[in-house]
C-alpha cells in the first residue's frame, strides 16, 4: 500500500485515524528482510446481515453475525491486518435516505468475534 495514501487518509480520516494501534500497523514494511507469507485457505464474504467463511473450494464453512450497526450497511470497506479483518464506514438506510456511517470493526477471525474500535 502507498504509504502516501495511508499518512494522507491519517490526516483526513478520523475514524481512521482513531483505531487503536493504526499508526504501528500501517508502518512501511518494505524493509524487512523475509517476505510476508499470504495464506489462502479461506475467503471471508461480508453479506447484508451476515459474514460468511467460505472455503476455497465455495464450501460454507462458517456462518455468523454482523454486529448490529453494520447490518443494512452499504459501502463499507474491508482490509486485513494481522489475519485480522477491518471493517469500517458504511451507509444506513433512514426514512428513503441514506447516512453516512462513522465506524470501525475488527473481526478476530480466530476467535470469531467482532470488537468496535470507533463510533
């Protein structure tokens, strides 16, 4: 990731910005000498209501709940950190009327659950 485009969304961004521990994860990590290993073993599908773990082969091997301020959400955005999974953003339906949501989400994926990091 441009590291520009991460210091510029610090600076812009205050739910971004606001998530505990960012500021570490998003250090440039271009030096260090071991490659990062991508382990693709399951795909993470996030639905209307509910995320789905689904294996490589589209087997479903896990069904669970989105936390309530996210289901209904449209436009959120998604990024791994750490195996961990970052949710934030979203727009809420209200009366024919679309709000903009400020919000952040980790999904420990080895414990299955959802922590809120900002509202």
């Amino acid at each position: 990731v441009d590291q520009n485009y991460l210091a510029n969304m610090m600076e812009t961004d205050n739910v971004f910005a606001g998530v505990s521990g960012i500021e570490e994860l998003i250090k440039d990590q271009s030096r260090h000498p071991k490659p990062r290993q991508i382990q693709q073993e399951e795909i993470l599908i996030l639905g209307f209501n509910d995320m789905y773990r689904v294996a490589l082969h589209f087997n479903c091997v896990e069904t669970s709940s989105l936390p309530q301020s996210l289901q209904g959400s449209l436009g959120t955005a998604a990024c791994v950190v750490n195996n961990d999974v970052i949710v934030t953003g979203g727009h809420e339906s209200q009366s024919q009327a679309w709000r903009s949501q400020s919000q952040a989400w980790r999904y420990n994926s080895s414990l299955n659950s959802w922590t809120r990091l900002a509202f």
